[in-house]
C-alpha cells in the first residue's frame, strides 16, 4: 500500500501517470544525481581543478554505480538528505585518489536541485508534447462538429445557443497559451545549480564561473549563477503546473455537465456502478476536475516554499520535496485522461 494515490496499488490506476511517474522513481533520482557528479568531475578536469584520469575514473564509475538503498535511507534520516551518504559510498566504490577528487566544491543541495533540473526538463518536454497533440485532437473534433449547435449556459442556467467551436475553443486556446509558456520556460528556467557551501564556489576561487559553465553544458541546462535560496523558477514551474491542470479541469466539468444534460455529447466507454448496470458515469472527466482542484491548492504550498532564510532553508527545501513531484504527477495525469476523453468523443452538439 501507498499513502500517494499516485503510487497506490489500485488508485494509481485512476490517477497515475506510469509515463510521468518514471521520472521521478528512486532509479531515475539518483542516476541524475550521479550524472551531476560525473559531469562536475569532467567540467574540472578541462580547467585544472582536479586531475584528468581521477576525473575519467569518476566518471566511469558513475555510469555503473549502484547504491545501497537501505543505507541512503538510514543517511537521509540522520543527515536531512541523501548526498552525503550517496558520496560516501561512491568515494568507496572509487577508491584511491579518484575518491578524494569526486563532489570536489559541491555541497547537497547542488546535486540534489540540480538532478531535479535534470528531470524537470524532460517533465517539459513530454509535456509539451502531450499539449500539442490535445491540441490537434480537438482541432480535429471541432473540424467534425464544430458548425452543430450548443447550448451556452452562464452562471448554470440557459443562455443562448452557441457552437460547437465555440465550446472548443474555450478548451483549446488556453492549453496553446500553456504550451508556449512550457517552451518560454524552457530557454532558461531549467538552471544547473551550482554554488557549493554557501553559494559562493570558495573552493573553485576564479574558475568557478568556468566550471560552472562546462557543467552547466555537460547537463544540458542553462548557466546561471547559484540560485540556491532563489525559488522563483520552481514557484514559476508549478504556476504553469496549476494553469494546465486547471484548464483541464474547466474541460472536465464542461463534459460532465454534457453527460448529465444528455443528448449533447457522445462517448465511448466511461466509469461502471456497481448498483445500477445501466450507468456510465463520466469517471475521466470527474477525476480532471479532481486534479485541477488539487494543484491548486498545492500551488500556495510552492508559494511557501519560497521563503528560505538566509543562504539555506532546511524546512522550506524540504516542503518543495513533499508538494513538487505530486503537483508534477498530477499535470501528467490530467494531460492523459484529457487525451483519453477527447479520443473518446463519438458525437457532440445537434
């Protein structure tokens, strides 16, 4: 049994997102953490901080490493994160001089922001995908019924009729508009995270900026100077987050309202009732509407987590890590049971 319903044996089923998911499973953590340490090896070793063949030897042993998962448990319950049980292991995998010269200037809170860059990135990218292709799906809706007729309703009751690509559009548009947010976040939002032990890269003296920069395109992510108090770009993420869940959720209530007026929409499959056999109930549509309301309210938790004293916040970190991946679980969610209703549109409008 899970606590997540993300992760929950059965209710991952209604609300999970395997595609998502993986991204943010214990594997796939801690081989971008390692990823970090390899590339932050490399980047040192091409201006001279530490020598070529430790920083061949680290890299070479992050590529295979495996870690004992009942140990980084222990180490995380006593030192408040991961990392330095992670290193400590990895210096014994390593041995010898190459041992002395991994995380060299690093502090945990580098590799562990800097892993989450890592996936957020590919967070985005299957996102934006998963955007553009709801997108198309309800062009090609609209291209079908979108001159058949509706009828518009405001404040819940009866207004005046309206069509079918009106409705549309009101579903469509803003999943453009969040699209193009994910791509304008991309160009410099996902930032390597690189500061040592109080943002400053003492170790490093005047290469730091250098290094900083080979690392930055060892990762694939954007160089920008240690951020690591500066919460913003994750508050920005989750903003765009609650938006696309949002949106998916007016989307939700719309079809649910459709399927209880009748005669208006048409869809394939649907939820059973264990009671009454004659019943679909709109189960994808009811679970969006769900999703939505839940970042929402994770949404002013992000908001907290902006608040950390000083050049390191211990409570406000570790908020991020209790509300961030489920808010991500949820978007990816959303965007599938989304992709799933519009499949399953059969008839819409008279």
């Amino acid at each position: 049994m899970s606590v997540s319903a993300f992760e929950h044996p059965f209710l991952s089923g209604l609300v999970g997102d395997d595609e998502t998911g993986k991204l943010f499973s214990a594997q796939v953590e801690i081989g971008a953490m390692l990823a970090f340490e390899a590339g932050l090896a490399r980047a040192e070793a091409a201006f001279g901080v530490i020598p070529a063949d430790a920083a061949e030897r680290i890299s070479a042993v992050c590529s295979t490493f495996q870690p004992d998962m009942a140990g980084l448990r222990q180490g995380t319950g006593r030192d408040g994160v991961v990392v330095a049980e992670l290193v400590k292991q990895l210096r014994g995998a390593l041995g010898g001089e190459a041992g002395k010269h991994v995380h060299f200037g690093a502090t945990s809170q580098d590799v562990i922001d800097t892993a989450l860059m890592i996936r957020l990135k590919k967070v985005c990218i299957l996102f934006i995908e998963r955007l553009a292709a709801l997108e198309k799906a309800f062009g090609e809706i609209d291209a079908k019924f979108g001159t058949r007729a509706l009828m518009g309703h405001t404040r819940m009751q009866a207004a005046i009729p309206i069509t079918v690509s009106d409705r549309i559009r009101a579903w469509r548009d803003p999943l453009t508009r969040h699209r193009r947010r994910l791509d304008a976040f991309s160009e410099n939002g996902f930032a390597v995270q690189f500061g040592g032990a109080a943002g400053t890269l003492e170790k490093l003296g005047g290469k730091a900026a250098e290094v900083r920069e080979a690392l930055a395109r060892e990762l694939l992510l954007t160089d920008a100077p240690q951020w690591q108090s500066q919460r913003d770009r994750l508050a920005e993420f989750a903003g765009i987050l609650a938006l696309i869940s949002g949106s998916l959720g007016k989307l939700g209530q719309d079809v649910a309202l459709l399927a209880e007026i009748g005669g208006e929409m048409e869809l394939a499959g649907g939820g059973g009732s264990s009671a009454m056999a004659h019943k679909q109930n709109p189960v994808a549509a009811e679970v969006l509407v769900s999703l939505g309301r839940f970042n929402a309210v994770q949404l002013s938790g992000m908001q907290q987590a902006m608040v950390h004293e000083q050049e390191r916040s211990g409570a406000a970190w570790t908020l991020e890590w209790l509300i961030l991946p489920p808010m991500v679980m949820a978007t990816g969610a959303s965007l599938r049971l989304a992709a799933e209703l519009a499949g399953n549109v059969r008839s819409l409008g008279k």
